[in-house]
C-alpha cells in the first residue's frame, strides 16, 4: 500500500526535482544560472521561454533584491513557483515563446544537410504518397 502524500511531501517532491534540474544544468558549478542556462533548464522542464524572457526574469529578481544579477540561484529559481508573481511572469514569457513559434512572421524552411525532401514538400504543397 501506498501512503497517502501531504501537500507539504509533495512540495517538498517538487522543490527537491527543481533543485536536482538546477543542478544538472550549472555545468560551471557557480550555484547561478545566467539566462542562457536557465533557457536549458526551463526546456528540460517542459517550459519554452526565450533567452529575452529569461533576461527579463533574472531582471526582475535583480530589481527585488536591488543588486545587479546575471542569473539565478537554486532559491531564486525555486521561490518562481511558488511566488504567484514569478509564476505569472513565467506564464507570460512562455505565451510569448509559444506565440512567436506559431506564428512567425517569415516562413522560412530550414534546410537539413543530406536532408532528401524537396522545397515544395517542405512547404506542404506536395504529397509524400
């Protein structure tokens, strides 16, 4: 039998899985992440946010404490979700992410090396059968 789980066990599930993702990504080791690494880091989570979202998050805990910052630390990173302020501000750099991959303003095909299918099958235009 499984025992049943307190709110305050499965927060403490959830903070210690943030925690381990956190420190898998700071490959230098320097208990902060700068945005680059946090864009990583929100990937391996299930969050797409932009390296300028995430500028903006890191700004906005820079703004908090009133010193500069260039990243987050394990705490800061954590208190995003729990703090409903954070959290919205992720919500709206995430909507902002995703809007920008579903609509993008130029309908550019990436081009695979080696890759065998044509411009117009890219595009949709041509059947594959």
């Amino acid at each position: 039998k499984f025992a049943k789980k307190s709110k305050e066990d499965a927060e403490a599930i959830f903070e210690d899985a943030l925690r381990l993702a956190f420190e898998y990504t700071d490959d230098d080791d320097s208990g902060e992440l700068d945005p680059n690494e946090l864009v990583e880091l929100f990937a391996s989570i299930g969050h797409t946010v932009t390296l300028e979202g995430c500028i903006k998050i890191v700004e906005c805990f820079s703004e908090e404490s009133g010193n500069e910052k260039h990243g987050l630390t394990s705490i800061e990173f954590i208190e995003i979700f729990r703090d409903t302020k954070y959290l919205a501000l992720l919500a709206k750099e995430e909507r902002k992410a995703t809007d920008r991959v579903s609509n993008p303003k130029s309908k550019i095909v990436p081009q695979n090396e080696g890759s065998n299918i044509s411009k117009k099958e890219a595009s949709g235009s041509g059947s594959t059968y």
